[in-house]
C-alpha cells in the first residue's frame, strides 16, 4: 500500500474494494512499504498487520467490485479520530481514577475508572452515524 500526504493536510492510502454494500464500500488497504520508516507507527492502526479494511460512503455507487482506488483521508479528521478513540477515553479515565481515589479504596478507584470506559464506547457506538459524516473518507479511482 502506498501511503502519501498528497498535499498539505490530506493523506492518501491506495487500496482496493473489496465489497460493495448499499452506500459504501470496504476497501482492503495492504501493507504499507512506508511504515517502517514512519515516526508514528506504533500509534497507527494502518501499521498492525498486513491487511486493514476501511469503510467508505458511496452514496451514487460509482464504483465497481476488485477496482484499484486510493483512500483520502484529511488530517484534521484523523486527528478528530485519535482525540476521540484515544486520548478523551484516557483522560476521562484519570480524572475518575483521582476523583474516586479521594472517596474509595485503591482497588475499588481503579475498578471504577476502568469501567466509565464501558459507557463512554458505547455512546461512541451509538454516535457512528455522526463520526462517519464528520470524519469522512473520500475515494479517487487510480
């Protein structure tokens, strides 16, 4: 997979579709050369494996099974998904683990802490439609 900032604020994965439901698509991104060289590769979910799947919206059906595309992603929006994925999830955690350590015992502080999680991606779950609409994917045939 060739991954690239294209131009300022934008990346750019090249990928293939792999399935076609009613108003999106699933592109299989392969392995990206460029990650062993990256900064940000133990953070990057892109870097994990061989394979990553994303979703993509395609509301005129544009495009057809097996075509090559690339994925661009702006980084704005990336940095929306790892706020929200990654570091709100943490602080929400620490700032209950030090509020209830206050009131409880050491054990029950860290059990409670761990458990406001439960809630918090569950609302995440129940949000999907907004996050997919705000932190959009667009495709561009190669």
């Amino acid at each position: 997979m060739d991954s690239r900032q294209a131009e300022e604020g934008v990346y750019v994965h090249s990928g293939v579709i792999t399935k076609i439901s009613r108003g999106s698509v699933i592109v299989s991104l392969d392995k990206n050369l460029h990650c062993e060289s990256c900064k940000a590769k133990g953070a990057c979910g892109v870097s994990d494996s061989t394979s990553k799947e994303v979703e993509v919206a395609d509301p005129g059906g544009r495009f057809t099974l097996y075509e090559p595309v690339e994925v661009i992603l702006r980084k704005h929006s990336g940095h929306k998904a790892v706020f929200w994925a990654y570091i709100f999830p943490f602080i929400l955690m620490l700032s209950t683990l030090l509020a209830s350590s206050l009131l409880l015992s050491e054990w029950a502080a860290g059990l409670l802490s761990l458990l406001v999680l439960i809630p918090y991606y569950l609302l995440l779950h129940g949000l999907k439609d907004y996050f997919r609409k705000t932190l959009e994917m667009t495709l561009k045939r190669i």
